[in-house]
C-alpha cells in the first residue's frame, strides 16, 4: 500500500512549470498555488493549455521544468501517492460503455480496493447521489451525454479523493444538467475536498470559484477571486442613445465621455450606482438633452477575459474610454 | 500488501471487466471463429478429397485424411484470428478515455494489459472448443490419448499467450482502430505460408524454406503429432522456443509501449 499522502495545507503548489511538444512552447512558466479545501478555476480559451496543466498534475503526462507538488508530493517522482489522493474527471467521458453504471462504478471500486461490502455500498450511494439509480443496470453506452458526464463524475468520486481534478465538467452539456453538476460541486467543496476545475466558461468560474487564474497562450494572465478580476478592468461605463447628432454633441459637451458618431452614442465612465446615474441625468435635463436610451454596462469577468486573453482588443477599447 | 498481490488483484479486477466485455459482445467471439470455421469446411468439402488423396489417403477416404491433416493448421488460425479481436480491443480502448482513468488512479500499470491477456485466452479457449467441435461433427477422429490432449492444450494456450502479447502491443501501437485491425492480418495467413494446409514438401524452394522456418509450422507440426497419437515429434524445441520469444517480446514491446509518457 503507498503511503497515504502528507498532510498539507496546499493541496497544488507548482512553480515554473514548462511544456512544450516539440518546437510548440504549450506552457511557458506556470505558478499556481491552491490551499486546500477550496474550489479553484482554470480560465481560458480552447488551446490555452488547460489540458495539458490537468494531464501533468494528474500523473498522465510529464512536465519539461517546473517545481510541482500535488497533495505534498512530486507527480513524476512519486506518481502512486498522487494517484491515491486525487480523482479526474476529462473532457470525454472516460466510462467504460459496455458496462452498466453500477458495473462501471463497482470496477473503480474494486481497483480502489475498497471491499466488496463498501464498495456495493458507495456505488449505490453514488447512483442515488446523481441521479442515475434508475439506469444503474443499462450499459453505459446507452446513456445520454448528461448521464455519461455524471457517472463519469460518480467514477471519479468511489476513492474519496482529497483533490478532485475537472476538466472541462460543463462542455456540451445543456443548461439544466450544468446547473446540477455546479451543485454537486458546491456540496463537494462544502464537504472539504478540494477542486481543480478548468473551463472556458466565465460564468461557470464566477458562480463556483474561490479563485481563478486566467490561462492564455500557456501563461497565467492574472489570478485572483472574481472581484480581484473584475477590479481590474475599468469597464464600468454607463451607455447614452440619442435621436440626433447634435444631441450627441451637445451631451459629449457637457459629459466628456467616448462618442460613436454612427451608433450616436456616448459612453460615460461610471459604475452604475444610482447617485452617478440621477447626477448625470440631472445634468443633461439642465442642458436639456433628451436621451433616447440608457443602459448601464457593469464590468463582468468577459471583460476581464477578452482583455487578458488578447482575442477581444475592440472589446478592451471599449471598455476604457 | 506488496506491490505484487496489488498486481494480482487489479490483474483479476481487469479480466473481470474483459469477461464481461466478452459476454456483453458474443457476436464479436463467433465473427472471429467463423473465418476459420469457414475455412475449415471449404478446404475439407471443396478440397479434401484431391487434397487427401495428394497426402497418401487413408484407411476412411481422402477427404477424412484431409481433415486430420487440417485441423492443427486451423486451430493455430483460430488463435490468430482471437488475437487480432485483442489488438482491436486494446486499441478501442486506448482511443476512449477509461484508459487514461486508470493511469490516474493507483493501481499496478500492467494490469490493464493482463487483463487483455487473460480475457483473450479465455476466448481463445472458447473459440478452439468450438473449432474441434465443429471438426469432430465433420468427421475429425484424433487418436490422441489423455496425456496427448493434454499436452495439446498446453501448446494451444502458449501459442495462444505468445500471440495474444505479441498483438496487444500491436494494438498499442497501432494508434487508432483501423489500424489495429488490419496490421494483425498477415498473422492469419501465416498457416497458408506453412504446414498448415499442404506439407512443405510439395511448395517451391523460396516458399519452402520459409514455410518450413516460420514459428507457426513448428507449433502446428507438434500439434498434428499430439492430435494423431504419434507423439511431439521432433519440433517440441522449436515450437517452444518460438512461443517463448514471441511472448517476451510482445510483452516487453507492450509494456514499454504502454508505459511511454503521451506526450513524447
């Protein structure tokens, strides 16, 4: 039996951390610091290299430079005390289709060594648990891509790891089964365990995160809780309409602001609170300036997305008038 | 516990889980013994009488003569043709994602491919009962004694354990399913090219010499003497030597394989 893994207050502590597949740099020094007991999000787009830090933390790949510790222990030195401790959950389904759910569930039991009484036990605690007792004896093939992700996810979960890895949990799936896997990960995270979840969905990482770190062109763009990210962009900006240009003139006059002479249009900076907002319609009835429109545009991590991760400069111009 | 009685006991979790594929699948067992049975019935209804009678007939006919004459050669390609579903298998299972679960989770590396192993010989087992069946409805009377069987299913289960390794590092190295399922093909073949349906004597000098060296003739000579009573024979050595190379092998190309990061 592997010594069961150190106590430590970090559960992912990795430095440095470099990969690359041949001439292509994948991961160009990487820093993550993950306390345990906390729900931590990789953010990035498709290609960012959010595969390849789960594939390297998780024993499956190794890495080219870096100081890594998972649960206290080196992956490519002691790959079977990290293993003890932690359960993956990939991008595809890793169910085996011609067992049932309960089959599948009873071999990560078996493997996990957890006794034929337990493991009966917390395989049928696991199919009540997400929902799938009533397919428990179809084979895995026959599930719909929702149950596949959740037995896939019960898999994950037989050996009680400390750390839990998801990657991508939420691709392709419709909203209703996303909102139920975010509430499995609420109660995990309530009971203590760890998660690593990597996904290119900004609101998925705003509702369930403690932290996030941003993930671009394999290096972290920033990190921080998603008030820290959100801080950081200046997008707050409150949007005027008007019916004609010398409105538009007129209100730019008195406002200051960005103007967009074609949409006629002026953004002025402000955070949308209702102080700002009754000063500066105060201001315009002075001058009277009628506005045909009024929106508020609070800053939301898309923002801070499209402006760390390059893909949205027109967006990042926007937002900083 | 030791590493080793952890090895033991995934191993037997994962042909738990090959047993379960096979049972779940029986179409894939019968597809891969039909060829050979097919085989069998055309070379001994189609040919068998000329084919016998080329070998000296027999007491009972040229066609039962045949048939005696065959059935080795068959057997040996039922264990190839077993072993080619076994590159298939591991390369479908390669290409999903349970067998990246595994190599996150601690358990003994190796045993994803015992199970193959030894799922794979218990289908062979299967496949060949129903091959010598199949033979003995057709008129296949084998003089061997207990001790010959015996000895018969020994060989049959080493050829088989050689070949079934030799294939699940095919199957890793293959890269995808197609693959997988043609690059064992020659194997199938390879009785053709040997003693399995005409004696080597009777083929040109090029083919003969090959023929007459390739591992399966001697695993099939051997088979033949056991089956017909008369003995091993002289090719006891080189059969066994055959199956133990092609097994250490395969084994050590299917675990090097295996255990090779992904990402180099």
């Amino acid at each position: 039996m592997t010594p069961p893994p150190a106590r430590t207050a970090t559960a992912v502590s990795v430095a440095g951390l470099r990969k690359s597949y041949g001439e292509q740099t994948v991961l160009d020094g990487i820093d993550l610091e993950i306390p345990a007991g906390t729900v931590f999000s990789l953010l990035g787009p498709n290609g960012a290299g959010k595969t390849t830090v789960v594939k390297i933390l998780t024993t499956l790949i190794g890495a080219d430079a870096g100081r890594i510790e998972v649960l206290g222990h080196d992956p490519a030195h002691d790959p079977d005390a990290v293993r003890a401790g932690i359960g993956v959950t990939g991008q595809y389904s890793a169910v085996d289709g011609l067992l049932t759910g309960e089959e599948n569930l009873r071999l990560m039991a078996d493997l996990h060594r957890l006794g034929r009484r337990t493991g009966r036990r917390r395989s049928t605690e696991l199919l009540e648990r997400f929902d799938l007792a009533d397919a428990a004896r179809k084979p895995a093939a026959a599930y719909s891509g929702g149950m596949r992700r959740r037995l896939d996810l019960a898999m994950g979960l037989v050996g009680e790891p400390r750390l839990l890895f998801l990657d991508e949990p939420t691709t392709g799936l419709d909203p209703r089964s996303r909102r139920g896997l975010w509430e499995i990960i609420r109660i995990l995270a309530a009971d203590g365990t760890t998660v690593f979840l990597t996904t290119q969905y900004l609101e998925e990482a705003d509702r369930i995160a403690d932290r996030i770190a941003v993930l671009d062109r394999g290096a972290i763009a920033a990190e921080g809780t998603a008030d820290e990210l959100k801080r950081r962009v200046s997008g707050g900006h409150v949007r005027l309409r008007f019916a004609a240009a010398d409105r538009l003139d007129a209100a730019a006059r008195v406002l200051g602001g960005t103007r967009d002479e074609e949409a006629l249009v002026l953004q002025v900076p402000g955070d949308g609170g209702v102080t700002g907002l009754r000063s500066l319609l105060d201001r315009l009835d002075a001058e009277a300036i009628e506005a045909e429109e009024l929106s508020v545009h609070t800053p939301d991590l898309d923002d801070v997305f499209l402006a760390l991760t390059g893909t949205g400069d027109e967006q990042r111009k926007a937002a900083r008038p | 516990m030791t590493a080793l009685t952890h090895a033991v006991g995934d191993s037997a979790t994962m042909v738990g889980r090959q047993v379960k594929h096979l049972w779940r699948s029986p179409s894939v067992t019968l597809m891969l013994v039909g060829m050979p049975l097919l085989l069998m019935m055309l070379f001994v209804y189609v040919f068998g009488d000329a084919m016998g009678a080329g070998l000296g007939g027999g007491p009972s006919g040229g066609r039962a003569a045949y048939l005696e004459y065959l059935v080795p050669g068959i057997v040996l390609m039922t264990i190839a043709s077993t072993a080619q579903g076994t590159a298939i298998s591991v390369a479908t299972d390669m290409t999903e994602g349970i067998v990246a679960r595994f190599r996150t989770m601690a358990i003994a590396r190796v045993s994803v491919l015992t199970g193959h192993v030894v799922g794979s010989l218990i289908q062979t087992v299967l496949s060949v009962a129903v091959v010598i069946g199949a033979a003995l409805l057709l008129g296949f009377r084998p003089s061997a004694g207990p001790g010959d069987w015996l000895a018969a299913a020994g060989l049959v289960l080493l050829a088989a354990f050689a070949l079934t390794w030799l294939t699940v590092a095919l199957g890793l190295a293959s890269g995808s399913v197609e693959t997988a399922s043609n690059v064992p093909m020659p194997l199938m073949f390879l009785p053709f090219l040997g003693s399995g349906f005409a004696p080597t004597e009777t083929m040109p000098a090029g083919l003969r010499w090959f023929a007459e060296y390739q591992p399966f003739t001697p695993v099939i000579e051997t088979l033949r003497g056991l089956l017909a009573g008369t003995g091993a024979g002289d090719s006891v050595p080189l059969a066994l030597g055959w199956c133990g190379v092609i097994a250490l092998g395969g084994y050590l190309w299917a675990k090097r394989l295996y255990g090779r990061d992904p990402s180099v």
